[in-house]
C-alpha cells in the first residue's frame, strides 16, 4: 500500500488514492471575495444533495490569516444543490437565505460548515454559530444550531445546547437516519440525547467529522480526524496536518473500532473530511481543502472497513511533542 510521510515526528499515513480512491478537486470560482469549501452531501429520497460553504475567509500558505474582502469578520453563505453521485459533479446550486428568527450571531456572519441529514420533515442542516460580535475567530460562546431546509430557506429550528462552557463546539455529528437512542455524537466515547450528554468524557485528539451510516447491523460508519501540529511551520494559522480514520460505532454510537489513519493524497496539509454517503457499493466523501477548494472522493467501501480494528488496538499518532498551552488550544477548538 501507498503511504505518504508528512515530516520528522508526524508519521506515515496510508493515502486513498493508492487503494483506488478517485479524487476530484474542486479549485477557486469566480468570486474574488468568496470561495467554497467544507461541503456536506446527503441522499434526500434518489437526489444526492450537497451543501456548500462559501467565505470570505482566506489564509495565506503557510501564514496569516485575512478576510477576502476587507471585512472585520468572515462571512459565510450556504450555498445548496444537486450532486450526481457518478461523475461528482454538481449543478442547481442556490444561496440559501437565513429565516428571520435567525439568531443575531448567525444573521452578522452566517451557519458555518452544516451537516446535512434527512428527517421526517425534510432536510435538516446544523452548523456553527460564530460569535462575530465579540470579533474573535474562535471563541467559547460559539454554538450550534440546527436549521430545516424549506425551498430556498434556512428555517431556524433551536440552538444546541452546550454541555461545557469552556469549549468551542464544532463537529457534532448527526445520523443519517433517526435514532431513538441518541440525537448526535459528541465526541467518540459521548452521545447528545435531548439536551444531556450520555458516556465518558473524552480527553484525547480524535474528533467528530461525517454523519453516520446506519449499517444492516444497526451499527454505524463515520469518518473522524486528528489535527497534528508541525513545529516547523512555527505559529502560522495552517501549521497542522488533518489526518481522517473510518469509525465503527456500536448502536448507542459509540466509537468500538477505528481503521488506520489515512489522506486523500491532494498534497495539502488540510484536508477536513465533512461528510459521506453509500452509492452502489461505494462511499463518496466530501472534503474541504485548507479553507479555499474542496474535493469530492469515491472509494469502494469495503477498501475502507477492511482496515478498521478495535479502538484500544489503534495507536493515535500525535508524536510531535506540544506544549501545555497548545495542547490545552487544541482541546478547545475541535468538539
């Protein structure tokens, strides 16, 4: 098998594409002030739909951060359409509009990076809420919220509620179908089930990515990642490497078995796994891409879950030694 080394301390990772993963990137658009990434795909009946962000925010390779347009804060849209599960390619997008009840926070700067996940009432979407009104890019009063999808709407439904004060709430994860057990996972040992968290506190560096996968079984499959520091980039904002595994949940959606990490071989150090779907024996995932394109990957599916193992078998791979302080940044940042 491929593999790809990324630097002294961050280990050797399997890359998709040597299994058979086809890979199609998606780059910059028109729009000198936007630019899309971090896309959600969900199967709404025989339509793949997929679920766009578009933001003003930009980062310089390996430096700084900026807004596109000269704003004081990012802005982002939700832009939504049709995705053909053959040739990946999409069409009928629309800018959605927030509905008026919007939270004021969500109205200033919009709902970042949405799930998408079919309910009785149509397509559901949460996403983040940023505080842009404290003007801090990520602070601990963000939320998430969870919105319907009705026509060319966002229709607010509720903020979620947020179990710890102290963190950053991000990469819930919802199921592709509706559980009576739980509502979303929280971390990979925590479930959210009507307000209150249900398992063990979770303290190591794997974090929440795709919706779940109701398998036969009444098990699940997702995708999770890891975020790894290169001290060789210094303190610039895209200093890290994304690494993705494939998840086993057991029916209560807890995380028993994880595959050895892997990339998608787009030669990024960014590369955030946000969402899959099952199509004639296949996953297509979608992918952003260091917040400035996105890629669209499809891959046989049972590739993947050959290589899942049990959890405590699955050694994480954050050799690079951090400091107190980044470790306790990190931790804050990727709920």
């Amino acid at each position: 098998m491929g593999a790809a080394n990324f630097g002294s301390g961050m280990g050797t990772y399997l890359d998709l594409q040597s299994i058979g993963a086809i890979v199609v990137t998606y780059g910059e658009i028109d729009d000198p002030n936007m630019r899309y990434f971090n896309p959600a795909i969900c199967w709404e009946g025989d339509k793949l739909r997929i679920a766009l962000r578009s933001c003003n925010f930009a980062v310089r390779r390996l430096g700084s951060w900026y807004f596109r347009d000269g704003s004081a804060y990012s802005k982002t849209d939700v832009i939504y359409g049709d995705l053909d599960p053959d040739t990946l390619q999409f069409s009928k997008l629309t800018k959605l509009k927030l509905s008026k009840d919007s939270p004021i926070v969500t109205k200033l700067a919009g709902l970042e990076d949405v799930r998408l996940f079919m309910r009785k009432d149509g397509m559901h979407a949460i996403g983040f809420q940023s505080d842009r009104l404290t003007r801090s890019l990520h602070n601990e009063s963000a939320t998430l919220a969870e919105y319907l999808i009705k026509g060319d709407t966002l229709k607010y439904l509720r903020t979620l509620s947020k179990p710890y004060k102290d963190i950053v709430e991000k990469n819930w994860q919802p199921t592709d179908k509706p559980s009576t057990l739980f509502d979303f996972t929280y971390s990979i040992s925590q479930v959210w089930k009507d307000g209150e968290l249900i398992g063990d506190k979770y303290k190591g560096e794997i974090h929440g990515g795709s919706q779940l996968l109701e398998q036969q079984d009444g098990t699940y499959l997702s995708l999770v990642h890891e975020k790894i520091a290169d001290r060789r980039y210094g303190n610039v904002y895209d200093k890290y490497v994304y690494i993705t595994y494939l998840a086993r949940h057991n029916k209560k959606g807890i995380v028993t078995h994880l595959s050895e990490p892997f990339r998608f071989g787009t030669n990024e150090n960014i590369e955030f796994a946000s969402s899959m779907v099952e199509y004639k024996g296949d996953l297509i995932i979608s992918l952003g891409i260091r917040d400035c394109k996105y890629a669209l990957v499809k891959i046989e599916k049972e590739k993947l879950v050959k290589l899942l193992k049990p959890i405590e078998e699955i050694t994480q791979s954050n050799e690079v030694r951090l400091s107190p302080r980044e470790l306790r940044r990190q931790r804050r940042n990727v709920v």
